[in-house]
C-alpha cells in the first residue's frame, strides 16, 4: 500500500470497507460546498449491492448543512439512510423524511458543534472530509466550506480524507478555525468586526485516527440561481426605501451595520439590488453562505468583505475566484458555523438579516421550512438564530404563487421557526410591513394592508372580524381553512379567480 504525507492512500472502493452497517458518519460540507464526492458515491453503491443481496445496509448521516448530492442524493437513492441531521437539502431524501422512512432531526445550526461535542446524538464512528492538505502531524486544510468539520476531525474516532486536487490551496488564507472550550470555561469571542481572526487557517486531527486518504479532482457541483424576476425586484426596492429611511432617522448609522442574507434566488437578487444602489454604503457582510451575487459585489468594491462557512458557488464563479485570489484573499473570510451563526456575534455586530419565509401569518409568525405544517422542505438552517439576535431581522417571501392559488400571507402558520416576537420586518412583492412597537391586531392590520397580495386581503380582513376577542385574535374553526382548501381544491380561495397577471 503506497503512503501520501505518511497516511495510506485508499481507493474509494477500499476506503467503504471501513464503515458497517449502523454506523455514524460525519462528512464535511455546508451549502453543498466542501462536501467529500467520491467515498459517499462509493458507499452507495455498497449499500445497493449489500440490498441486492437481502443484505441490511444504512448509516446515521451527520454533516454541516445541506451537502449536495454525492452525499445526501446518491446515499438516499441507494436508501443507505436511516437518520440524518442538521439540514438536507435533496429532494430524494425530503420524499423519505416525509414518508418517515429517514429520522430527520433539524436543528439550529450554532448549536450543532455543542451537541455533538457533548455526545447527545451518540459516538461519531467515522468522519469524512474534504480537503486540499493534511500533513503528518494532522493539520487538515479544508476546501471550500468549514461548516463543523473542525468538531467532527476532533470528535470522530476514525477519519478518511478526501484530499481534492481541484481546489485552490490558497483556500487556507482565508480560513480562520476555533474550536471553543466546552461550557462553563468559555469567554466572550472577540470579535468586534466581521473580518476579526481568531484562530489558525488549519483544522486538527489526531493522525493515529486517520484510516487513509482518498483522492479526488472534481468542482463542488452547485448549479447558479436563475435570473432575478420582477417579485425579487419589488422586495429589494422595498427593503432599500427601508433602509434609506432607517438611515435619515439615524437608526442605521452612515457607515452601515454587517449584513446577513440567506440563500435562495430571490435573496440572491434581493442583494445584487441592493449592492447596486448607490445611496446604500458599501457592505460588509457576516452570514453563512457567500454565494454568486457576492463575488461581483466585491469585485465591483459594493461589498467591502465577507465572513461566512462557505463559499456556495458554481464552478465557473468558483474559478474566477481562484484566478483571482491575490484580491479575494483579503476580502472573504471562512470559519466553523458555530462562530459564523453565533448569537452573541450577531447581537454584538448588530447584523441587518434577510431570510426568507415559506408564509407568514398575520401576526408575524414565520414558517421557513415545511409544507402545511407537515413535509419538510429544506430546514430551519440559521435563520432562527438570525432572526432571534439581529438588530433588524427582515423576512421575505412573494405575497403569491402557484399563480395565485397560494398566499404567503395566511391566518395561523401550521408550523412556526420564527415567532412573533422575533420578527421585525415582513417585506413582500406588496410592500414592507415595519412592526416593531406595533401589538398583535396592529401588526395583523400592517401585514395584511402592506404584505398580503389584494387578492386575499378581503378574506384576511373577514378572518380578524370573524375571530375570539382576545389579547391575540383567532378563530380556531377557520385558522387553517386556506391550507385545507388548497388541499381540497387546489387553491386556498377555491372560488378566486386566477389569471397569469396575478403578481402585478
């Protein structure tokens, strides 16, 4: 067996031998980037041939967030799963959570190096990560995201590196790695600006718990956002009035706060806007995920840096930062989700948020992650913890889709990730509905008056009159009439009328 930097070098086939049946893996990976590719796709096909031959084969699967295909797609089609945590995004693997042939544990993202740490999800059997270096000694240089994998190289008993070839060493220079002392010996983080280091551009590993090395030469496959539409350009043109005002009123100084947005095509093109105006201040942004829209805001000088845990980018994007990494260096910074999702960082940085919604309710209640209280969709990711702590915490969504048949407005959210008390801010394709201050039938009059398409306001209107006087009013015959009728009938007013021109 042939040696690399002292470690064995393992082919794929060889590598899977090493996991059994039952077992817990922790890959690396957030956002779909600097997820491993060829061992899970190998442990794939392990898992078929295993099933081919009336063989049981799953495994428990922990990652950073969503981590693409190789993993989560091809382990789920090959039904190799049994549980999975924090965040999914395949669509292959949301058909068995919500058939509940996959446990499904979602979670706050800055709580997930804590939890794992402290044993509550069992022993990690085996950790497989990306990486572009790990040296005798056991200093392990990631690729393109962080996401936990420093806790997993600590917390794993054994590990197997993917050491891709494909990605730019000069990754390292903009990692910043801290892992932080478990409870009730931590101190403040010092960080006082989104660009603050704190730590060294290398993860750790014990290098007697390193199995082998793989190596792979493939791209993080991460497919670009469609064009922004004229719904993304009606949120950003509300959000910017907003803002433009905060800052007349003095409420946002005129050196601007960090920004944090989520991910999505429409928070895509909410920032290109946004970046783009020129009354807004060059940004500087703290959130999790840099994503396509950035990279032409820093080239352009419109966003002066970015902290996040991943670099979410398509490979054409992705190599016009590597052919450019003497500027980009300076400017992008890379650290574990648990520093980059922090809510005493947030709160200190006063970070502006913009996440979006599935619907929210008219008083302010928002579901960002299932479908009619009940399928998951993606994951509640580290909205909440952005939503709960930042000094304005915006949430978007269209006021309609499905041509109309749907509204993002609704009486009650069946399932509820941000409450009321959280949000600030509801913008859609409508207007901006400003809450703070505002109690619960003033802001059902501002949500329905600003956020909910024209539509459905008369509908939302009847629902307040019609419901229980209370501190908060609600009628619990008919709170989820809309979802039960789009169930029913396919649209939740069944007797609207709906035309192709429902969005102007």
């Amino acid at each position: 067996m042939s040696l690399k930097n002292g470690f064995p070098k393992l082919t794929p086939e060889e590598a899977v031998e090493y996991i059994p049946n039952g077992a817990t893996l922790a890959f690396s990976g957030f956002g779909n980037a600097g997820a491993a590719k060829v061992v899970p796709r190998e442990l794939a096909a392990k898992a078929r041939t295993l099933h081919d031959r009336g063989e049981p084969f799953k495994v428990r699967v922990l990652s950073g967030a969503s981590c693409g295909d190789d993993v989560d797609e091809s382990l789920a089609f090959a039904r190799a799963i049994s549980w999975r945590a924090p965040y999914q995004s395949a669509p292959t693997l949301r058909k068995q959570i919500n058939r509940q042939e996959v446990e499904y544990v979602d979670m706050h993202l800055s709580h997930l190096g804590q939890t794992v740490s402290s044993g509550f999800f069992g022993k990690v059997d085996l950790a497989i990560v990306e990486a572009t270096e790990i040296t005798p000694d056991g200093r392990v240089y990631l690729t393109t995201s962080i996401g936990a994998t420093p806790t997993y190289l600590k917390c794993a008993d054994k590990v197997i590196i993917e050491i891709n070839r494909h990605h730019s060493e000069r990754l390292r220079e903009m990692t910043d790695i801290v892992i932080l002392p478990p409870q009730p010996h931590r101190n403040p983080i010092p960080i006082r600006d989104p660009m603050t280091r704190l730590g060294s551009s290398f993860a750790i590993v014990d290098p007697k718990k390193v199995i082998g090395i793989v190596e792979s030469d493939e791209p993080d496959y991460i497919n670009p956002f469609g064009p922004s539409d004229a719904v993304s350009h009606s949120i950003a043109e509300h959000i910017i009035r907003f803002i433009f005002d905060e800052i007349r009123a003095g409420r946002i100084p005129e050196e601007f706060l960090p920004v944090q947005v989520g991910v999505g095509r429409i928070l895509n093109g909410v920032m290109t806007a946004l970046g783009e105006n020129p009354y807004i201040p060059p940004l500087r942004m703290f959130t999790l995920v840099i994503q396509e829209a950035l990279i032409d805001l820093i080239e352009n000088g419109q966003v002066l840096s970015a902290s996040a845990t991943s670099l979410t980018l398509p490979p054409d994007v992705l190599k016009r930062v590597y052919g450019n990494m003497n500027f980009f260096v300076p400017r992008m910074l890379l650290r574990p989700q648990e520093i980059s999702s922090s809510p005493a960082i947030i709160r200190r940085l006063g970070v502006i948020a913009m996440n979006a919604a599935v619907e929210v309710d008219i008083y302010a209640n928002v579901n960002s992650s299932h479908v009619f209280g009940t399928d998951i969709i993606n994951g509640v990711g580290g909205s909440g913890e952005y939503t709960r702590n930042s000094y304005l915490p915006i949430i978007v969504c269209p006021s309609i889709s499905k041509g109309g048949r749907i509204s993002s407005i609704v009486p009650m959210t069946p399932h509820v990730d941000s409450n009321e008390h959280s949000v600030k801010i509801i913008v859609t394709d409508q207007g901006l509905a400003d809450l703070r201050g505002l109690g619960p039938m003033q802001r059902a009059r501002a949500i329905i008056d600003n956020c909910a398409h024209p539509m459905y306001r008369d509908y939302l209107n009847r629902y307040i009159e019609n419901s229980r006087v209370g501190h908060i009013r609600h009628n619990l015959k008919q709170c989820y009439e809309l979802h039960k009728n789009f169930i029913e009938y396919g649209s939740m007013l069944p007797d609207l009328k709906i035309s192709e021109s429902a969005h102007a």
